[in-house]
C-alpha cells in the first residue's frame, strides 16, 4: 500500500439509514472504508441540534459530512462547523431527486446551475480546511449527460475540488419517485470512465448499482479512484465489507466472521441502552448482517419483531446470535 486512500470504497450517504449507529456497525466490518453521513442541510446544521445532527464516535472515522443546500455563504457556515465536529471531508449534495430537496433549489437540481455549484464549492473550500467533495448524477432530465457532465466537471475542478462522486445515472426531476429515481434511468459506467480519463487530475469515484466488493474491485481495475457502494452495504453489509481491508488496503480484516462484528457492537449497544435509546435504533442496521447464510431469517425475525420492544436489551441479542450458530452447526 502506497498512500493510504479512503476513497477507494465507499458507503453512501443515505438519509434514515446511514445514521451513527449504522456506521459504527458498518465499521465492525471494514476499518479502511470511507462512510459518509446522511444528507444534513446547511440550514439545519446552522440553526439546528448539532449534537443530534452532527455529534459521532471517533470510531467511525474516516468520516464524511454530506451537506445539501444551494447558498455559498450557509454552505461555508456549514462546512466551517462541520470542520470543526472533526468531519475529514464535506462533500456537497448534487444528486438527490426528492421533491422536498428540489423545492430548497439543491441535490440534483444543482446539475442544471454549474456556475452555483462553483460558488457554493468555492465558499466551502475557502471556509475551512477540508476537502470539499461533489456527489453528483451524470445530467438531469432532457440534458445530454455526454455534454452537460464534462462542462459541470470543469467547473468544479477550476473551483478547487479534487474529488466527485458520480451516481452514473440521470435523475429525473419530475414524474419518478426518489426510488425509481434509483432504479429506472439508466446506469452508464462507460461515461464515468471516460470522464476519468477526461479529467485526470480529478480523483473520481463512481456510484449506483455496485453490488458486491468483487465488482468495485474490477471498476477499480479498469481505472476508477473509488467506487461508492449504497443499497447492497445495507442490505449485505458483510458481502461489501467483510473482506474489503484485505483486498483493497492489505489490512487485516477487523472480525473474524459476521458473529464477530455483531459481537463487537455489544458495548455500543449497552452504552445505548443506559442512555435510554431503544435497541431497535441500533439493530435495525444490522438486519442482513446474515444475508444468504444459514439462520439470517431467525436472526432478521428475532430483532424486527422483539427489538422495538420496551425493555428489549443485549439479552434478546445474545439470544438472536445463539439462534444463527446453532443453525450453522445443525
Ligand atoms: C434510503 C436511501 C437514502 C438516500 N439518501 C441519500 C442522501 O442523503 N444523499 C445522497 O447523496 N444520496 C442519497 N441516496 C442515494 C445513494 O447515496 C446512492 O447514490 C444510490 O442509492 C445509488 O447507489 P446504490 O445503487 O449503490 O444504492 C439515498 C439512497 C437510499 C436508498
């Protein structure tokens, strides 16, 4: 290993599932990948609980704050404050569809105004020491992806960032839910890798539809500084991450199996539990730890039913682990 690279494996930003107890679980499984929060608005980190918003285990790191907004001065104020919350990298949210995104003019919409996304990255950059990094799609709507991706690509390189995530598929604005808007346009590899040699002084990382760590590796073989893994960590977090140190840091992997990890998150857990959380806040995440192995539907079946449970503690846990080794030894 020659410059150690965060980057090169990704987990998405995704709102309501990527949270901190998410990402200390994810970290269970790889202690090299780069995790990313949910979107937090810059609006919110201003004025809102940064505690709740911002607050995080060092544990978790490295670490990437997303924000989302379209207001250069706000996006500095959040920077400079995620900054000092001790965030490594603040990247910027040019890729969400949802209505309620569009409707504060940023995510994805920010595609059709470069020349925005240029002053917001400049504000961010010049507020504060960390990299500022772009998520984006490759176009919007009725653009030509092969005309509009290079022109947004210049004008934030020329603003001073050096590294953008690319989910290689359109958005469309209007008519497709957040969730088909995941699923229907179509996904372009074949661009985000011209792109790559287009711009060889931006590191670049390419986003949508990865599903397993085999395949991240064959797109950074072909070239790709990173590859940005969403949906398929969450539901088969160890099928992504398990061997990920190993395979593309020459690290050791941080558990031995998926038992291990979940082991490993028991102190987090009784921590949680003392403060008042609910066990549910934490094992929701950790569903398909044992996805495609003996046992995952006891496991799954236990913790959804009996987590939400008033009173439901490490226990339950225990009891849902023991379920899935006997199940493997039978
Ligand atoms: C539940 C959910 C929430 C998401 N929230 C965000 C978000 O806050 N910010 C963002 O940039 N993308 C968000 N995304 C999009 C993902 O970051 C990613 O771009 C997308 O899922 C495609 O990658 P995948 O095919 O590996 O899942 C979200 C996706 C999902 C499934």
């Amino acid at each position: 290993m020659t410059k150690y690279q965060a980057h090169r494996l990704a987990i998405a930003p995704m709102m309501d599932w990527t949270d901190r107890h998410c990402r200390l679980f994810h970290r269970q499984l790889s202690r090299h990948a780069l995790l990313y929060t949910e979107m937090v608005t810059a609006d919110a980190v201003i004025h809102g609980d940064r505690d709740r918003l911002l607050g995080h285990d060092a544990a978790e790191h490295p670490l990437a704050l997303q924000l989302g907004g379209s207001d250069p001065a706000r996006l500095a104020a959040a920077a400079a404050v995620g900054a000092d919350w001790g965030y490594q990298e603040i990247n910027l949210n040019c890729g969400c569809p949802s209505d309620r995104v569009q409707s504060g003019c940023f995510g994805a919409v920010l595609m059709e105004n470069p020349g925005l996304v240029g002053d917001c990255v400049a504000a961010m950059i010049a507020a504060q020491p960390r990299p500022v990094t772009v998520k984006c799609r490759i176009g919007v709507d009725d653009q030509v992806p092969e005309q509009v991706l290079p022109r947004f690509l210049e004008t934030i390189e020329a603003a001073g960032v050096r590294h953008v995530v690319i989910h290689a598929r359109k958005a469309w604005l209007q008519g497709l839910s957040p969730k088909e808007n995941r699923e229907i346009p179509p996904l372009d590899y074949p661009l985000v890798l011209a792109m790559k040699r287009a711009f060889p002084g931006l590191t670049v990382s390419l986003n949508g539809g990865v599903a397993t760590l085999e395949q991240a590796q064959g797109l950074l073989a072909q070239g790709l500084d990173g590859v940005m893994v969403g949906r398929a960590a969450y539901h088969d977090p160890a099928a992504v991450l398990m061997g990920a140190d190993p395979a593309i840091w020459g690290a050791p992997a941080p558990a031995a199996d998926r038992a291990a990890a979940a082991r490993a998150m028991r102190p987090h857990i009784a921590r949680h539990l003392a403060a008042g959380g609910r066990l549910h806040q934490i094992t929701r995440h950790m569903l398909g730890l044992f996805a495609g192995q003996p046992g995952a539907r006891g496991w799954r079946r236990m913790l959804s039913e009996g987590a939400s449970r008033p009173g439901a503690g490490l226990d339950l846990f225990d009891a849902a682990l023991t379920g899935v080794a006997e199940r493997a030894a039978a």
